[in-house]
C-alpha cells in the first residue's frame, strides 16, 4: 500500500513507478487475506472473549499501513480489551460497531497518532470485516454457550430423574439432587444448596452462612406447600436469571412428583402389611390353638406390621390375664389400643407400643390394631361357642348316665324282684308254664339292669373318679369286650399319673369315641388301646382291624362327623395333636401325643 502524502506539493509520479504501485497493492491485499485468515483460524468457540480479542490485535495490527504505530481498542458489554502498547492520546481512528443478534454490543477502533493517515477506504473495510466476524463469533458462542447450559440442564435433570427411586430416603434424594445440581450452576465451585421439607433441612457440602445471594422454588406436594428449594452465590457474582431459576424450578418439581410418588408408595406399602398381618392372622387362627398360643400367633404378624416393628411391643389382656410379645418391657407409655369384647361384653384390650419420641400412623395403624382386635373377638365367640357345645354334651351325658342310673335302672332292678316273687308264687300253684314265663321276666330284667349300669357307667365313668384314667381304660376295655363280644385290650407300658380331672376326663372321652366308632361304624372285631408317657411326651393310640370311619377322610382329616369334631376339640383344649390314620393291614389309628409337665 502506498501512503498519501500531506505535502503541499503535488507532483505526479512517473509511469515507470506504476509497477511498484501495483506489487504494493497486492501486498496490502495478501496481508489483509492473511489478518483475515488467521483471526478466524482462531475464532474456537472454546476461548475466552478475551482471548479472542488478544488474537484480534495480535494479527490485525500487523496488517495495518502502520503497524508500528497502531493500536487498537475493543468494546463489548462494557468492557475493554486493548492491544499492547496501547495509550493516551490517539484520537486519530477508525471504528466499526459490533452487533449480535440485533443489538448492538460495542465496537472495535484502531488508533494512529494525528499525523497519520488511514488507507482509506482499504483499512476501514479490513476493520469492518473484523468486527463482523467477531459479531458471527460471539453469536455462535452465545448459542454455544446456551447449548452448553442446556445440556448441563438436561444432563442434572436425567441424572437427578434417574436416580429417585422410591426405595430411597428422603435424605439419599437431596444429597443425589444435590450431586448434579450444584455442577449444573454457572459457578459450580462456589455455588450451595439447600432443600427444606416439613421442617428438616438438607445441605449440600461446604454450605455456610451469610450467602444471602439466591434463587429458590416453592416445594408442595398434593397442592400443598411443604418447603422449598435454595440455591446460593456469594452476593457479588450474578445468577443466569431466568436460565437457573428455569432448572431450580425444574428440579423442585421433580422433587414434588417423588414425594407424591413416595407417599403413594409408603401408603400401599402400609396397606400391604396391614392386609397380609390380618390374611395371617385370620388363616392361623384356628380353633384347635389355645388362648396363649393365639396371642402368640398374633403378635407374630402384628408387630412386623407397624411402622417399626423393631421397637414396637405389644400385650392382649383378656378375662385379668395378661400375654405379650418378645421384649416387651416397662416405660412404653405411648400406645395405641382396642377395646376386645366377646358376646357383647368386655373382656379385655389389645395395646401396642412405642417410645415416646416414635410416632404413630395414625389412623392407619389405629385401624390395623382394631381389626386384629375384633378378629381376636370373633375367635373367641367361636371357641366360647364350641366349649359350651362340648360343656353341654359332657353335662348331658352326665345326666342321663345319673338317670340311667338312679332311676331307669332302678325301676327294671324293681321289677326282676317282682318278677322273682312272682316265679315262686306261681311255681307253688303247679303252673309250670306261667313260672317258666315268670322266670323269663326276671332274667331279661336283670340282663337290662346291667345294660343300664354299663350304658351309665360309659356316660358317667365313677372308676375315673375314684380310681384315675389308667383303671378307668383297663375297665372300659374290658366293659367292650363283654358287652360287643370282641377283643379289646389295654397296655400300659409305665406309669401314668393324669393329676388334671378335665385333661383325664378328655382322654377318657376320646378312647371313648374313638372305640364306638371303630365298631359301630367299622365293624371291629379287634380293638388296642395303647396309653404311654416318654420324656415328657403323653401317648394314646386307639388303633382297629376295622374299615374306617364312616364319612371321615383319615388322609386329609376331614372329619365330617360331630363325635370326631368333638375329639378334635377335647384334643385342641390341651395343645395335643389328634391324627387320623390308616393302617396298612387294614382300620384305623387315632394317635393323640402332647407334652405333659
């Protein structure tokens, strides 16, 4: 490039300089395409605005008709980046404004001193070219830096959505909120957070005081408000407002629908422990357990169902009995209870415990602790009911064996005498037939009387009484015998002491039983009681040669058949175990064991 000259003087240059005018000009051009080149060789969209604007001067002072002397000033948001050597006083300047996206950010000027002049209108159009691609340059960087942002955005988001799982704590959520969250800021270094549910606060680390500087988002769950998310700067570095408070509230609501999820999911959680404590608890309780054993059997599935189970006690008080659950000691004041009632009247209360600093689910667990309480009230009506069925039998038996006795029997007794008397009168009258008729009447009669002792005898059993259960089977076996005209024999293979009148009386009642059936119904012909006791362990067993029960499953233990209900309930009344059994040569086993003290 040529330089004008200012000189009065206006000559006129030779032709011959012509060629030397033109190899200038190219020069000029080539260091312009070179400036250009090299400025936006490096243009990366990962440098600093700084670093582009050093890369600016570094290549577009040189391209200057004076570089030696020239400096140059970039503008951009109120801020200035100068070339080196830049100082006072050069007023002498070309400029170009610099745009993005339509609004105008600032300018970039190139200095001489006074006594210089531009290439005009060469330079200008350098530096406008300049100024445009630093315009293109800090439009792709906003939209770098916005896409930039964005994925930060959507990488805490998914990483956040990914790791909420309803099996986790409140406490693991914040902290895994936290982990994604504070990267995602535009200051991850000095950025905290914190995160306030129902009254408990959640920190992110290095979170201290007097960061006043913050953005935040409402938190509510099943619209309503129950604490909010905070996230803090020092005061001196600004938020991406509304870019940060977009993902804050995006962070927040997701939090929320966790915390609706969770919520949903505790209570069914709830739900499914209370519905398979009462399946367990109903399907357990039959009627063959004994009071203690239910409660136990309650307390089993009771306790792993309350909302923490692992401190939780229980005790059911029942008719000024008391039974309770493992570890259940003093102090336990907070409880929830129920009220038990059998045939409308009460009989005691199911209570459960806690610590005092434990809360309660309440209504849900209220309800639960009602509902095992008001199946224990129907379990008791049942097994009330049943005792009174048997208590009535036993009293009817009682009462017709006393009747046979006393009076029946007295009555037929009353009228073999008369019988007698009247075989002797008419045997001195000579009237062989009407004595041999007479002699008839009294034979039958006493044959009735014993029936009537024997019949008494097996509704009301007088040698238990006064003997024990041990004489008592050794005479009923041989009553069978005579009576049925069969063989039924009784072993004893020790000595066995039943000092419980009404555990004797059930174990008479079940040989009892157990024998008529075994003839009545399977025709025996041969009949072994068997009575023992090893190590603490009471055996019975009536076993026969007949064809089994009539109507009775001794596979299964279906026992249709009241008699057979009846033993199962007498059984059930001492914790004993009643099987059925089939024999392989043919009959029936009925094998009672339980343990005696």
């Amino acid at each position: 490039m040529a330089c004008k000259d200012k000189s009065s003087t206006d000559a006129v240059r030779p032709a011959t300089e012509e060629p030397a005018s033109a190899g200038q000009a190219l020069r000029e051009r080539l260091k312009e395409i070179t400036c250009l080149y090299e400025i936006r060789r490096g243009m990366g969209l990962e440098l600093s605005v700084e670093i582009v604007c050093q890369n600016i001067f570094e290549h577009l002072i040189p391209a200057m008709q004076f570089p030696e002397i020239a400096t140059a000033m970039i503008e951009l948001d109120g801020r200035r980046f100068t070339s080196e050597n830049h100082g006072q006083g050069l007023t002498h300047e070309l400029q170009s404004k610099i745009s993005a996206n339509d609004e105008l950010r600032g300018q970039l000027r190139v200095f001489y001193p006074e006594d210089k002049p531009f290439l005009m209108p060469e330079e200008q159009r350098l530096i406008d070219t300049v100024a445009s691609d630093l315009e293109k340059w800090l439009e792709r960087k906003q939209i770098d830096g916005a896409l930039r942002e964005r994925l930060k955005e959507i990488t805490c988001l998914y990483e956040i959505r990914r790791g909420m799982g309803l099996e986790l704590s409140v406490d693991n959520v914040c902290q895994n909120i936290f982990e994604h969250l504070i990267p995602a800021m535009q200051f991850p270094e000095i950025a905290t957070a914190m995160i306030e549910l129902d009254g408990k606060r959640f920190t992110s680390e290095n979170h201290g005081q007097g960061l006043t500087h913050e953005l935040q988002s409402k938190i509510s769950v099943n619209h309503k408000t129950c604490g909010q998310l905070r996230v803090f700067y020092p005061e001196d570095k600004p938020f991406l407002v509304p870019e940060e408070q977009r993902l804050i509230d995006a962070v927040a609501s997701d939090l929320e629908k966790w915390l609706e999820r969770k919520q949903i999911d505790e209570a069914l959680h709830e739900r499914l422990k209370e519905i398979t404590c009462l399946y367990e608890i109903r399907r357990g309780m039959g009627l063959e357990l004994s009071v203690d054993n239910a409660c136990r059997h309650i307390f089993e599935y009771l306790i792993p169902a309350m909302q923490f189970p692992e401190i939780a006690t229980a005790l059911i008080e029942l008719d000024g009995r008391r039974f309770t659950s493992e570890n259940h000691g003093q102090g336990l004041t907070h409880e929830l209870q129920a009220k038990i009632s059998a045939n409308n009247k009460p009989c005691g209360q199911l209570r459960v415990f806690y610590p005092e600093d434990k809360p309660f689910l309440v209504p849900e667990e209220q309800r639960l602790i009602d509902a095992v309480a008001s199946d224990l009230e129907r379990w008791l009506e049942r097994k009330r009911l049943e005792q009174a069925l048997v208590s009535i039998a036993e009293e009817q038996q009682r009462l017709i064996g006393q009747e046979l006795h006393d009076n029946l029997g007295q009555q037929i007794a009353a009228i073999s005498y008369q019988a007698k008397a009247l075989e002797k009168k008419i045997a001195t009258s000579s009237c062989e037939d009407a004595a041999t008729v007479a002699a008839s009447i009294a034979t039958q009669a006493q044959v009735a009387v014993m029936q009537c002792k024997q019949i008494a005898q097996g509704l009301l059993p007088f040698e238990l009484e006064t003997n024990g259960l041990t004489a008592a089977l050794r005479a009923f076996a041989s009553r069978i015998a005579i009576t049925y005209k069969i063989t039924c024999d009784f072993v004893c293979e020790n000595e066995v002491l039943i000092k419980d009148k009404d555990l004797a009386l059930n174990l008479y009642r079940i040989v009892q039983e157990a024998t008529n059936n075994a003839i009545r119904h399977g025709g025996a012909q041969h009949v072994a009681i068997l009575l023992a006791v090893e190590e603490e362990m009471l055996h019975l067993s009536i076993s026969d040669n007949g064809s089994g029960f009539a109507g009775t499953d001794t596979k299964h233990g279906v026992t249709p058949g009241m008699g057979i209900k009846i033993m199962q309930y007498r059984a059930r009344q001492h914790g004993a175990m009643l099987e059925f059994l089939s024999r392989a040569e043919g009959g029936v086993e009925v094998r009672l064991e339980m343990r005696i003290v």
